[in-house]
C-alpha cells in the first residue's frame, strides 16, 4: 500500500466504525458462506429479537442513510418449501478480507460464490449444525446472567454478548474448500476418485474429525442401478475407499492419512432433518456393515439436534448448574434442593452411562445407540427447576 493512502477497506470504514461483532459475525458468516438473519440473530444478537440484527446487517450492507460506504455483506433472499421468503446474507469480496484479519484458514472467498435457491435449504440445514454449536456458550452465560441480576435489568443482560469466532471449540470447513481424492481399483485398473463433503467438522479437543454430509432426501438411501453416487450407501463406500485403502502400500499410508497426518479420528456423519429418515438411513449402514470388516468407525445418520447434544456433551458443554434453594413446580408443590440435586445426578448418571456405550460401540465399529429422544424436554425441565428456584426470595 503506498504511504498516505487509506486501504480500500479503511475507505470502507470512513465515517463509520466496525465493532469488533461485526468482526467476529464476518468471520463466521465466511466459514459458513450463507446464514439467514435468524441464525445471525442466535450469534451475534442472542436474547433480542430480529430487529437488532437486520438493522446491522443493513448499514453493513450499504443499506440506507447510515451504510457502510463499502458493503461488506450482501442480501439475498429465497422461498422455502413453505412458500415463505426468507432473508439470507453473504459476504462481499471486502468482507472476506475483514474476516480474514480474524480467521484467516477458513475464510477464503470460494470458488463460486453463488448458490443456487434450490440448494440454500440444503445449506442452510448444515449450517444450523454450526449455529448450534457456537451458541452454546452464549445460552449458557445468558442464562447465568439472567439468574444473578434483579428482572429489571434483564434486558441488559445481553450487552456485549455475542459468539467470538476465535474461540469456538471446533474449526469449520465449507465444501468448496475441500477435496478428498482417492484411487478406486476395480479390475486391475485404476480410476481418479474425489469426495466433496459437504463440510468438514473438526474437534481439537477430542482429535475427532466429523466428515458431514446433509441429507434432506432428495437421494435413495440404497442405490437402485448399477452406479447411483448420490445414495447414502454410495457415499458410505467411497468415503470407506477414502480412509481404509491404502495409498501407499510400501509405507501403509492411506488416502485418509495421507491428506490428514494429525492423527484425529475420522468420521462420516449423514446430518437428516428428521428422525425417521435417520433410522432408516442407519438401518441400511447396519444391513451394509454386517458384510463388510474394516478397521474404521462406521457412518452413522444423526438429526441436526442429536448431533449438537452428542458434540457438546462430549466436549462437556452439555451441564446442568444448580443453587441451593427450593424450586416451585407450576402445579403448585414444592422441591427441595436434595430431590433437585438426586434428579441432576441421575440424568448426569444416565447421560454419562450412555456416552461410554455409545464410544465402546463406536470402538467396536458397531452404530452407537441414539440418546433419548426425550433427553432434550428433560434437560428442559431441570432448567425450569433452576430458574424457579433463582426466582424464590
């Protein structure tokens, strides 16, 4: 930059000033390319409403009297499947620039940066998989907020609350930045392969790397002709081919190891919408995995909030916090603080209990059996005896 020239994004900025929530929003809307005001509202606004969050992503879109001089995100819109209009935002070209002063490995701008409508539910569903997860800390810390400070001052609980892109416990990896090749070997020959997942998902902390695919059921679980790539079970045996063959047979190196040589764990995860499309999904893999014998961790089909809960409660996020009063059911009765404290023991007891069966499972190569699927309304209601209990005098 020649000295006395302001950079084109100092000029972006002139007259107005880019919190450091705008920073870190930019760089996790990068990461995930495309998130809807709803889910920018969940990081970077949680316990307010829309208003907050459009009203920001309009000055920083150059929308109106105040907008940036330079956009820095872009806005779109798409009708789901309900008919309804939903609002989605993008970064501009100096947006990826302002992310990558704070992200700067996952936050290139992609090859091609538009996607096409029918595509953006299939985005957007992934990407609730990344909302959910950076949120988490934000619920927490809303929560204790809200308990320790008098009602009339609860609207201020959220200030300078927001989700920070350089503390997430995860790394996020959009499809267009990533590539699996492998060779498949069939006949004595040899053929290019390359896998796209949809994301990447990695846990540090637990050295597990989380290869996603979302599966909104526009593909056949079972292939019914001789080559159907888009089936689940397609899917399921290229990325097999990716982590178990061998790339290298002198040094034993596979295509997985040879591309990833961390070490972390690998996995398939198959993200579904509903229940049911899981169960089905994993009813195949198991079918599938009955006749095959590899040493790897078998794909398994989980909904988008099965899969929060399991990552958080393996990276113990997923907790109960308790006070030392008396709790008030709406019925009218009472609990006191030992039941409060038995049922926190228990559903910890029960949930831990389940997490070693689900890794001892997952060792053998076997499909982890699902949590509960009231598991959620009863972590539910143990906050409700939590917040009640802060509420009494």
């Amino acid at each position: 930059m020649t000295e006395g020239k302001p950079s084109a994004l100092g000029e972006a900025f002139s007259g107005y000033r880019l919190q450091d929530r705008d920073q870190q929003l930019l760089a996790m809307l990068a990461m995930c390319r495309y998130l809807s005001t709803e889910q920018i509202r969940r990081l970077s606004f949680p316990g307010r409403t829309e208003t907050p969050a459009d009203k920001r992503l309009r000055q920083l879109a150059g929308i109106g009297k105040y907008g940036f001089t330079k956009p820095l995100v872009e806005r779109t819109a798409y009708r789901n499947y309900a008919g309804d209009l939903i609002p989605v935002w993008k970064p501009t070209p100096l947006g990826y620039v302002a992310a990558a002063n704070v992200v700067e490995a996952t936050t290139r701008p992609p090859r091609n940066a538009e996607v096409r409508p029918e595509f953006m539910e299939h985005l957007l569903l992934l990407n609730e998989l990344f909302v959910g997860l950076a949120e988490a800390p934000l619920k927490k810390a809303l929560a204790t907020r809200i308990a320790e400070i008098p009602r009339r001052r609860h609207r201020s609980a959220t200030d300078g609350l927001y989700a920070n892109a350089t503390a997430l416990a995860f790394t996020w990896t959009p499809s267009d930045s990533v590539r699996l090749p492998w060779k498949e070997y069939r006949d004595g020959n040899s053929w290019d392969r390359i896998i796209l997942p949809d994301a990447v998902l990695e846990l540090p902390k637990l050295r597990r790397r989380l290869f996603l695919e979302c599966e909104t059921g526009s593909h056949t679980i079972v292939p019914r002709g001789f080559y159907k790539p888009g089936s689940t079970l397609g899917k399921a045996v290229r990325y097999e081919s990716f982590i178990c063959e061998l790339a290298d047979f002198d040094s034993n190196v596979t295509f997985y190891q040879r591309q990833y040589p961390d070490g972390f764990a690998p996995e398939v995860l198959f993200l579904v919408p509903r229940l049911e499309r899981a169960e089905s999904i994993n009813r195949a893999l198991t079918q599938w995995a009955a006749q095959r014998r590899r040493p790897w961790r078998l794909p398994r089909a989980l909904t988008i909030s099965e899969t929060i809960r399991e990552i958080l409660t393996d990276l113990g996020q997923w907790s109960l916090e308790f006070g030392p009063r008396h709790a008030r059911v709406p019925a009218g009765g009472s609990v006191g603080v030992r039941d409060i404290r038995l049922l926190c023991a228990f559903f910890d007891e029960a949930v831990g209990a389940l997490k070693r069966v689900r890794e001892e499972a997952r060792l053998r190569g076997k499909i982890p059996p699902p949590y509960p699927g009231t598991a959620d309304e009863v972590r539910k209601l143990l906050e409700q005896l939590w917040k009640s209990a802060k509420a009494v005098p």
